[in-house]
C-alpha cells in the first residue's frame, strides 16, 4: 500500500538550525540539506507557496501568498540562510498567490521570473510589476515543455499552460514539474479542468511521486483523469482554516482518497517539508530545537472529527479521508478534546 512508503523520522536529527525572530508563531526549520531536494510547502493560509531547495545549490520559490504573508515567506526563506532566488515562478495573476511576491523580491537577490501570457487589473498585479522593474528583471513569458534546468538526474520544467485563449484565468496557472533521479513533484497553481485536460492530451508522462493539489482542493480541478494519470503517493492542500471558499471540496477529497493517495493538509499540519536524496522520499514534518534539546519529529495520530477519538496511523479502524484531522502527539490530540482509541492507541 502506498502510505506503507511514508518515512518519518524518528532518529534524532543533528541539523543546522535557525529561528525566525520576526514570526509571532516563533517555528524553527531546516537550514542545510546540500546536494538534496528540499521541497517546502508554506502555510501562507487560503493561498499557495512553495520554496525549492535544488540539488544543484540552486533556489525556486513558486508563488508568494495573499499580502498578508509577504513577510512569513520572506523570513522563512531568510531562515534558510538564503539570499537569493534564483526562479522565482508566479503561477497566475491572482492575489492569494502573487500577494506576497513584491514583497520577496524587494529581500532577495533574484535570478529569472517566469509568468503565464496574462495580466490583470490589480494594484497588487500592478505592485509586482513596479518591483520587478525596479530591479531590472526580464519577464519569461512560461508555456508548456518549457525547461528551467536539464542535467540529467536534475529536470525542472513546465507542464502547462498550453494555451492563450483558456476562459478561466486559473487554467493559465503554470503548472511546474522537478523530477531528482527516481524522485518526483508537480506544483500545479490553480490549474483547472480544462488545463489539466491539455495537459493530459499532451505529455507522456504525468506521474509524480507529490502533487501540489490544485486549486487548494476545489472541486473544479483535480479531475479523476488527471489524478489517475499523476497518481500521486502524497497530494499536499495548500488551504487555510474555515476559509469562505469550503476548500478542499468533499468532491475532492473523495477523488483523491480513490486513488489511495495520503493528504496533507497546511490548515492542519502547517508547513509541510519533504526532502529527497533522488531515490527516499522523506517527510520531516517539524523538527525544532528547544535549549540545545532535539526533539522527535512529526509523529502522526489521525483524529475522526465526528468522534472525537484519535488513533494510531497503523490502525485498522481510520476515519474516512474527509473526517481525519492529523495530530502531531498524542497530548496534541487530547489538548483539542480528542480520546485515545481503546484498540490502537496505547
């Protein structure tokens, strides 16, 4: 069964770490993971942002949030020890996804800016144009089979869009893809059926070890023909808490626990990491560093939201996808209310 191939780390992990100091919900990360894939998803709340640490040394931050996030996403990047961006990719002109993007290139040194051939009439699309000229950037207008980074065990390219003339300003989200030897991610913006058709009539190969959902789980993407297609291992919701939108849409998620898919949520588990060495995908869930004190990462108890019972992820008697809600601990769980399953848990 797929989820059998998630690996969580339990060994104490001896890692360079920093603290952002400008966070108000103070959170440690990982600083140095050189000659690996190192693939962030950040909860930046209803929005989308995904920072890349390439094997190759060098850095992609796809989409930036809403506004507000600007600086979460700036000082995560900066807590990485980083100060440069080398492709930095905005999906599409929306705000939940382009907000926070002026805001980053006025912190970092930035390299190549890949968008879709579509504007907006925005004063936040407006702002990020305005930053990007003052820094003298060149604009890559992005397409399909368009390739960043080709080297052999290294490819970062574009699924989508395909085409100029979508009517829904989501389906020309660029649509990237990295594959890292034996390992695989799709980060999809807010893709929609029509693009994800395209995409299928068109590449070989959509397979992917993590999908990005799209759309942050609605219902108007995430087709069953493209999930089947992609067949994730890991599909991550990039989605913030009671959000107005009901994202992800049960139509989803029922879609997605079809395919035997394991789903990560931000409004659940926060900032998702996974790293890769090509041919182990890891997930690191959170490591931090209390007074020198390494403390165990992620550890995963699956609460049914109708019950109130949490269980073990190895037990039998786990909740449909759409009643699960992740715990880190087990004083996690019963800090929200939630009791031990007489059966699983010990």
């Amino acid at each position: 069964m797929k989820k059998n191939r998630l690996i969580i780390l339990t060994a104490l992990l001896i890692l360079s770490l920093m603290v952002s100091a400008c966070d108000a919900d103070t959170k440690e990360v990982v600083k140095d993971y050189e000659g690996q894939l190192v693939v962030h998803f950040i909860d930046v709340g209803q929005g989308d942002s995904t920072f890349i640490q390439l094997p190759n040394g060098e850095t992609s931050l796809i989409d930036g949030g809403s506004r507000q996030y600007g600086d979460k996403v700036v000082n995560y990047i900066k807590n990485l020890g980083i100060d440069k961006v080398d492709y930095l990719i905005a999906t599409h002109p929306h705000e939940d996804h382009i907000g926070g993007l002026p805001e980053v290139i006025k912190n970092f040194k930035i390299g190549k800016v890949y968008m879709p051939n579509k504007t907006a009439n925005t004063r936040i699309f407006e702002e990020l144009l305005l930053e990007i000229e003052n820094k003298n950037l060149k604009i890559d207008l992005a397409k399909a089979k368009d390739s960043i980074i080709d080297e052999g065990q290294l490819k970062f390219y574009f699924l989508a869009p395909y085409r100029d003339d979508y009517t829904e300003t989501n389906d020309f989200s660029i649509v990237s893809k990295i594959e890292f030897i034996d390992n695989s991610f799709i980060i999809t913006g807010d893709a929609e059926e029509s693009s994800e058709l395209d995409m299928i009539k068109n590449m070989a190969n959509l397979k992917s070890d993590v999908l990005r959902v799209p759309h942050h789980g609605g219902r108007t993407s995430s087709t069953e023909e493209f999930l089947t297609e992609v067949n994730p291992e890991y599909s991550v919701i990039s989605v913030g808490t009671d959000n107005t939108y009901g994202h992800p849409h049960n139509e989803t998620l029922q879609r997605l626990d079809k395919i035997d898919t394991t789903t990560m949520r931000t409004d659940e588990l926060g900032d998702i990491v996974f790293i890769s060495d090509g041919n182990q995908l890891t997930y690191l869930g959170t490591i931090v560093e209390k007074e020198n004190t390494q403390v165990e990462s992620h550890v995963e108890y699956i609460g049914n939201k109708n019950t109130k019972v949490y269980h073990s992820k190895e037990c039998n008697s786990l909740p449909k996808k759409e009643n699960q809600i992740i715990f880190k601990s087990k004083e996690e769980a019963e800090n929200k209310g939630y009791k031990p399953h007489k059966n699983c848990v010990k």
